[in-house]
C-alpha cells in the first residue's frame, strides 16, 4: 500500500487549503478548512509519530472531502494515478 509522509500532507493543505487548522485529538487530526471539518485523518501508527507514514487512500479522502482533489494531486503526485503510473512489478508486491 501507499504511503505519504504528514508533512508532505501538511505542504500540499499549505496550499491547496490555504488557512486550514488542525488539530490532534486522541486517535485522529481533526482537520478544519472553509467551514468543512473533517474529523478523522489518523495520526499514523503507533508509537513515534513524529513524521509518520499515512496510506494514501486517506489523503484521497481527505482532498475529496475538502473538495481540493486536482490541486492536492499536482502536489502529490502519487495521488493521480493516470499520470503517474506504478510498474506492474511493484503492484505484485
């Protein structure tokens, strides 16, 4: 599976949802943008969380949800799939 980095997720909601807030609550980010609220980006897996790894079916949710999907996928690119396939020997894996 896929995975993005939070700060990257944070730089890609820097600027396609300018003005976002977050928030940690026990077990999610409670992400905040345009009088959206989405509450239940998770905060990755346990242990040191200081810069974890999110699956990417998450980021997706979140830009749909926020209605930011094509500015969210110029900047991660992993996101648009039609314009950055994966070799078919990295799907086998």
């Amino acid at each position: 599976m896929a995975t993005v980095r939070l700060k990257e997720i944070w730089r890609m909601l820097d600027t396609c949802a300018p003005n976002y807030t977050k928030r940690a609550t026990d077990h999610n980010w409670r992400i905040c943008w345009n009088r959206m609220v989405y509450p239940a980006f998770p905060l990755g897996p346990h242990g040191a969380r200081e810069n974890p790894e999110i699956q990417l079916h998450h980021v997706s949710k979140l830009a749909r949800f926020l209605g930011i999907t094509e500015c969210a996928e110029t900047q991660i690119p992993l996101l648009n799939p039609a314009r950055n396939p994966r070799p078919k020997e990295a799907e086998a894996q």
